[in-house]
C-alpha cells in the first residue's frame, strides 16, 4: 500500500504540474493566446501521448481539479464536485475559457452544494487509490443531455499542450430550420487517446438579411467583373438588331472597311460568302486603333441595363472581343464610365469566347443617359476588335418635351402580345376554342420527338368538315423552333379572327364562311423550347433550329425535285411519268429513313386535307420566297429555278411583300447581305440559296397545294414588346394572302349519267406543265393568273373534256364545271361486274372485239 500511494503521490504532481500551466495559459491577455494559436501544435505522438494520460486544457479528467484547488490528498477537504470544478466537461468536450465566463460563475455560484461531512481517513485512503490510480477517462459524463443544453458546437478542439481554439458564440441560441434558418457546416475535432476524428456538423445560424433579385457584379483578381451565374435582363432590347436603331445612329472610332462600318455591328448579322464585300459580319475596328469604341445613339433619355454582345460572323476569318468598358454621355462629349460598386473602379466587363453564341452583361447600375459606348480591352489574339451588340434599354421620358419622340410600339388590337411556351400555346389554343366554339376546332397531327403534340387550329363555319367547293388553307410556322415570330403570329391570328367574327366584321365572316382555315403555329416544338428557355436576345442564330433529333425540318422532305427533272429531260412526262403527285421514293418509305416525326406528322396531313394554299412562316430576313428552293444543275449553290406556275407564284409573293408593312417602308436597310428591296423583296428560292429537300417544293410536286416561304423579320426570336409592332406589320398581309384562294378557276368535275362527283380527276391547263386532282367529292381548284386557258378534265374510264375559262380580275374563283362521259370499255367493265344485261349497243361491240381477236 505505501509503494502504490508513493506511486500515486509522484503522479499526483505531474498532473498538478500539468494543470497549473493550463491555468497560466488561460490567465495570458488575449492578444498573447491568439499569438499562441499560431504556434505549431505539438507531434502527433506526443498529442496523443498527454491525451492518454488525460491531461488536456479542453478535457477535465474526474482526479483533477480546478484551477487554483489543490489536488486531492488524503488530509484537507474533500474533492470538490463537478459542477464547481472551473471550466465543465460536458460530453467528452469541455466549455472553453470566454464562452461566457460570466455565465459559468453564476452557475458556480448558485449551483454550489453544501458543504458536506468529513470523512474517515479509512473513506479518504479507498477514495484515493480509485481517483488517483484509477484511468481519467472522463468521457460520456453527460453526454445523452449535450443536446438539451443549447451548445452550439465549438470549432476543433484541440489536444493538450496545444494553443486554445477559437471561442464561439454560446448566446446564440438554435433555431428551427422552418423559420428560415441557414444551414451551415463546421469541423469538429475529437481526440480520443490516439485517434483523430473529424466529424461534420450542421451548425443552425440566424437567417441573414434578404439579397435582391438584381444579380451582383464581383471582380476577379484582373479587375474583370465575374458574371453573375444567371441574369435577368431587366429592359427590352434597343432595336440594334430589329432595326429599329438605324444606321445614322451607330458611329465607331474607326473601321477596317465599309463591309465593317458601325452600321454592321448588330447583334446575330450574318455576313456574306465572300470577305471584304460591303456585307460582313460585325464591326472591326482598325489594327492601329489603340482605342476603339462602339457609340449608339439611343436619340432619347433611356436607361441603360445592360449589353448582348458576340463576335464576328465570318466564314474565314475569327474574331472576337473579350472584355470591354462602358461609357455614357448626354452630349457626346463628356463621357462617365459604369463602376464597379465593390471598389469604385470602372467596370471591365467579360465579353466572348467564340463568335456565335451570345453573352450578357448587365450593369452594376443602370445609367440614364443618351449616348452609350462600348470600348474593347482585350480580343483574340492575332485578331481584330470586332463584335456586334444589342443595348438593353429602358425608355425615360424627356421632362423638357426638346426631343422628339420615337414611334410608338403598339397596336389597337386587345390580344395576348407575349412568347408562348407549349403549356401556354396550348392553353391559348383552348381559351380560343372555348370563347368561339361554333367556328374552331383543335386536333392533333402526330408528336414530336419528344412527345410534343402537334396542334391545329381549325377555323371556318363547319368545323370538323370538308364541304363541296370549299377550299382547304393552311399556315404552317415553327418549323425552325428558334424562328418565333411566325408561332406568335397565328396565336394572333386565331384570337383576332375569334374576335373579330363575334363582332360581325364582314371580311372575318366571309373568310370563315367561304374557306376553311388550319393554323399549325409550332410544326417543331421541341426546338422552340429550346429557344424559349435561352430566351430573345441569348437564344442566338441558330440554337434551337432543328428538332431533337438534330435534323433540319426544311431539308428533310423527300427530293421529288430530281426524278421529276430526270424524267423530263429523257421526255417521259407528262405521258409516262406524271408532272403532279409524285410518289415517295422506295428509300423514303423504309423503316431505317432519316426522317424525323414531325415531317411524317406533316406529310400524312397533307395526304388527308386537299389543301390548295399554304405559306411556311420563317424568320431572319424580310422577304417571300417561292419554289423551285432547289437548284436543277447539281452542286450549284444558287441558280433562278422556276416552276410552270412561276406566274402564280410571283403573284402569292408580290401580294403578301406588297401588304406587309416592312417590306414596303422604302428607308429601312438590308438585314444581312442582300438587298431585296431591289426586286420587291420577293426571289426565287433555288436563286436565294439551294435547298433540297424542302416543304414548299415537295408541297406543289406532291399535292395540290400551292406554297411559299415568308421571312417576316431580321430578328428570328424579337422581344415581347415588339410584337405588336410586327403584329401590325403582318395582319393585313395575313389576311390577304387568305383570300388569293379565290383567284383562279374552280368547279367540280362529274359523272354525266349519275352526276356523282369523280375523285382524283386530272385537270390540265393548256401551256402550263403541271396538272392538279379532284378531291374525294368531285370539286377542284385550280390557281391561275388572269387571262383565257383552255382546261381539260379527264378521268380514268372516261372521256376527256375541254373548254375554256377566262380568268378576270374580279373577286371570286370563276366557275368552271366538266361532265363526263363514261367510255364503252369502262361501261362494259361495270355491267360486267355488276352481272346486269348487256345493253344492244355494248352487245354488239363486244362481239365485234372478240371476233377481230380471233
């Protein structure tokens, strides 16, 4: 017993020895600890070495006491309790010193127990050899009530010997993740003997003060504003690539050539084949320009949020800018930067990585002025500063009346003027038929790739069915997803006619009543979505043009164009080999073909409606095209092509450029390369550029229908407050082209005897190569210019007739009827079949054929 409690005495001053350096490094100023918390810790042999033995300033083994307090011995008082025992121990991890000292001495204080009997020395002698001798674990004391305590955990805990770790905040009191609390993650180091753990915790903080939708603009260490990861640009677009923005109001500090003047420094130009020509793709400043600037002329206050800008459009060459200022005037002359909020500096914002694809920026803060410029830093390297731009900008009204208002954007019409995405088209579409419900109907075609329905709207005063003599029309727009325009337009359309006809509008009512109407607003779907999420200004020039699958919808119809010319130049047609209703190639009908959904959901509509005229809206220029879009010599990228109804088709294009408003405002500039407004922005598809395989030239091949192509704009995807405007643009020319179905001939052709109409006979014109069919009831329609044809209808089993039609002026198809007689061979074949008597007459031609054959 006297070698142990040696033993335990030699001990008993090691720990003490231990314990008062704990107390003296607690006792130094707190700038001294923080200089100690950046001494090196101790080896990880001797942390875990001291750890074994217990001795910790962040763990109170149960045989030490608190700083100040003897250790305990057999004569004196008896060891104090716990809770007085300095800093606690809670769960393994003990309350450093500051964590609220003032709360631990008033828990010392009102927790401090009466002082209680001395015990015998045979007690103290017991208690000594289980304190002093026994392993000072002091681990689990409390544990299963740390929760219940309020603690927010501490940071690491560090191993004795070792400098204090950093103090938290004990006042701060956790708080319910429902009511809007932070969750963070902090590092929690335990030591236990010789292993270290580290553990996660979630640490609850007070929720923080709200940010504001508006994104924040950071630097990066170059001075470069860091984009936001997601921008919302706040104000429409200027106008640059609408044109609205003119070119008088675009000046630079100095350009490479005219091609590359400021008036091509437009957001999505397309340049032309060739560099160097008076069309490229982008503004260029000159090499030896040492500060090159972009300067818009908004021509009023505006305020100014934001830029768009890309890089150069060009087949040879690459170009682009990849970081510029901002500048703002009211004069021209005194110019002020945009800053960056975070230090006052001016702004550098990122510019582009590519030449295509659009990138915003918006400003820290909007500025309020006339004039804007756009100066680059840097570009690509052995490159030009060369880029196009869209302004975002938000109209301020002059509160001195000295500037002059620009136009007003609107139309008078109460329509839904905003982007549709699929949910929103078809609830459109719905609220359309619910609100005329006697005129429209909806149906489907097919789906999309991706299982998009392909909607129609019907609209004529007998929904749901053909009637006799009147002519089927349709307008087909989306078939490129990013070209928008043409979607919103017949949403418009539809609503305007619904409208418009419960009002009692005469031209409405005979529309509706005389024709009936198919509005396919979104032929690709899958692209449009696409577009849609990108959005007006970042969705760019070609992003969401094909369907999912990657397939260009306007090269993907079968090439009728090649046999048809094939055949007339051995002079097979129209004798052996049809100029009308051309059958599918064997390679388009097989399993494997690359043809996508939509176009099958297309060309079986077409098989089911007699269509007679049709118009494919598309976006990115401003003009009419119409067939052949193919070239006839091959690999020939542009050649004219005309069909043998070029009359009629110049006509289709001539009425619809004529009625648009843009195509007719005489001072608006080119959109890109070429300048329709020469030959009354209408051309030749095959003369425009070569594409085979498109809707318009399978449509007239394939079917009856007559079809053109309508660029409705230079912007593909225009912002929503421009579409009144290109609504206005657009209706009359919309509603004009409806009514051309009227020009020409039309009649039903019939049996003379039971005077039922004969389906799919052919009715020819004389001079003109191409012959149109009957529909299912006998009737026709034929589009002809004015003037005197001779028509021929002739059907299988019966005679021809001829006669002749003259074609006027006036309003109205002219009537032209045929009544034919069936021939003796096909009369016999139907008497034969039907097993009735001969007639005399067929009796004795019979007889006649059989005996000349024998």
């Amino acid at each position: 017993m006297s070698l142990a409690r040696g033993g335990c005495r030699r001990r008993d001053r090691h720990l003490a020895h231990r314990t008062d350096r704990c107390e003296r490094l607690r006792r130094r100023p707190r700038a001294a600890r923080r200089g100690a918390g950046r001494q090196p810790r101790p080896k990880k042999e001797q942390q875990g070495r001291l750890a074994g033995k217990g001795v910790s300033c962040g763990l109170a083994p149960a045989s030490v006491t608190a700083p100040g307090v003897r250790p305990l011995a057999l004569p004196g008082p008896p060891p104090t309790p716990l809770s007085e025992a300095g800093p606690r121990a809670v769960g393994g991890r003990r309350l450093q010193e500051g964590e609220g000292a003032a709360q631990r001495r008033q828990e010392e204080a009102t927790h401090r127990p009466p002082p209680a009997a001395a015990p015998t020395p045979a007690m103290w002698g017991l208690l000594l050899a289980l304190a002093a001798c026994a392993p000072a674990v002091g681990l689990g004391l409390g544990a299963s009530g740390a929760p219940g305590l309020g603690l927010a955990p501490s940071a690491t805990t560090e191993a004795a010997g070792s400098t204090p770790a950093p103090r938290s905040n004990l006042t701060q009191q956790p708080t319910d993740k429902a009511n809007g609390t932070l969750e963070q993650h902090v590092r929690i180091r335990v030591i236990k003997k010789k292993k270290v753990v580290v553990k996660k915790r979630k640490k609850l903080t007070r929720p923080r003060r709200p940010v504001t939708a508006r994104p924040l603009v950071t630097t990066s260490p170059a001075g470069t504003l860091a984009p936001p990861e997601k921008q919302e640009p706040g104000c429409p677009p200027l106008g640059l690539e609408s044109l609205r923005v003119s070119d008088s109001q675009l000046e630079a500090s100095s350009s490479q050539s005219f091609g590359l003047g400021p008036h091509r420094g437009r957001l999505n130009i397309q340049s032309g084949l060739e560099d160097g020509d008076l069309y490229d793709g982008a503004w260029c400043a000159e090499q030896q320009d040492t500060e090159p600037w972009l300067q818009v002329d908004a021509r009023t206050p505006s305020r100014f949020s934001g830029i768009v800008t890309q890089g150069r459009n060009s087949v040879w060459r690459y170009d682009w800018v990849t970081s510029y200022k901002v500048q703002f005037s009211n004069d021209s002359r005194t110019w002020w930067a945009s800053r960056n909020r975070s230090n006052g500096m001016d702004a550098v914002f990122p510019a582009n990585s590519d030449p295509e694809t659009p990138v915003l920026n918006l400003l820290p803060e909007p500025q309020v002025a006339r004039y804007i410029r756009l100066l680059p830093q840097t570009w690509l390297q052995e490159g030009s500063p060369c880029l196009r731009a869209e302004i975002l900008a938000c109209p301020v009204s002059d509160p001195n009346n000295l500037l002059p208002e620009g136009p007003a954007l609107g139309s008078a019409d109460p329509l839904d003027f905003r982007h549709h995405n699929y949910k929103a088209m078809r609830k459109l579409m719905k609220e359309v038929n619910e609100q005329c419900p006697n005129i429209t109907r909806i149906y489907s075609i097919g789906k999309s790739h991706q299982g998009l329905k392909l909607y129609v709207m019907e609209m004529s005063d007998q929904p749901g069915e053909h009637e006799l003599g009147e002519p089927e029309v349709r307008y087909v727009a989306g078939m490129h997803g990013n070209e928008a325009l043409g979607r919103e337009l017949l949403l418009l359309l539809m609503q305007f006619l619904c409208r418009e006809y419960l009002r009692g509008d005469p031209r409405v009512t005979r529309l509706l009543t005389e024709m009936r109407i198919h509005l396919l607003p979104s032929m690709n779907p899958d692209g449009y979505e696409t577009a849609y999420r990108r959005g007006s200004e970042l969705v760019g020039w070609a992003e969401g043009r094909w369907n999912y699958q990657g397939i260009d919808l306007n090269h993907n119809f079968a090439d009728l164009n090649t046999p048809l010319w094939e055949a007339e130049d051995d002079g097979l047609v129209p004798h052996t080999v049809p100029n009308h209703h051309l059958p599918l190639p064997t390679y388009y009908t097989l399993p494997n073909a690359t043809v996508a959904p939509e176009t099958r959901a297309v060309i079986d509509w077409m098989k089911r409606i007699p269509f007679v005229l049709s118009a494919n809206l598309h976006g990115g220029e401003l003009v009419v095209s119409y067939p052949f879009d193919m070239t006839r010599t091959p690999w020939a990228a542009r050649e004219l092509t005309p069909t043998a109804d070029d009359a009629v088709f110049r006509w289709l294009s001539t009425v619809y450029a004529g009625t648009n408003r843009a195509m007719q405002d005489t001072d608006r500039r080119p959109c890109h390369s070429q300048d329709f407004t020469l030959h009354g922005n209408v051309i030749n598809g095959a003369d425009w550029h070569t594409v085979p395989g498109s809707m318009n030239d399978f449509s007239y091949l394939h079917t009856n229908c007559f079809e053109v192509t309508v660029e409705l704009s230079c912007d593909k995807f225009p912002h929503e407050n421009e579409l009144p405007q290109e609504w206005e643009n657009n209706k009359e020319a919309l509603l004009t082209y409806l009514e051309q179905v009227r020009m020409g001939i039309a009649g039903v052709v019939r049996d003379k005897d039971t005077e039922l109409g004969i389906a799919d006979a052919v009715i020819a014109v004389d001079g003109i190569n191409h012959d149109v069919t009957t529909a299912w009831g006998g009737d026709y329609w034929r589009l002809l210019t004015p003037g005197d044809y001779m028509v021929t209808a002739s059907a299988e089993g019966y005679h021809k007739v001829t006669r002749s039609c003259r074609v006027t002026f006036e309003e109205g198809p002219v009537p032209c009827n045929f009544l034919l007689t069936k021939t003796p061979k096909q009369r016999l074949r139907e008497l034969l079949a039907a097993g009735a008597k001969l007639p005399p007459d067929l009796r004795r031609r019979l007889e006649r054929l059989r005996g000349q054959k024998n």
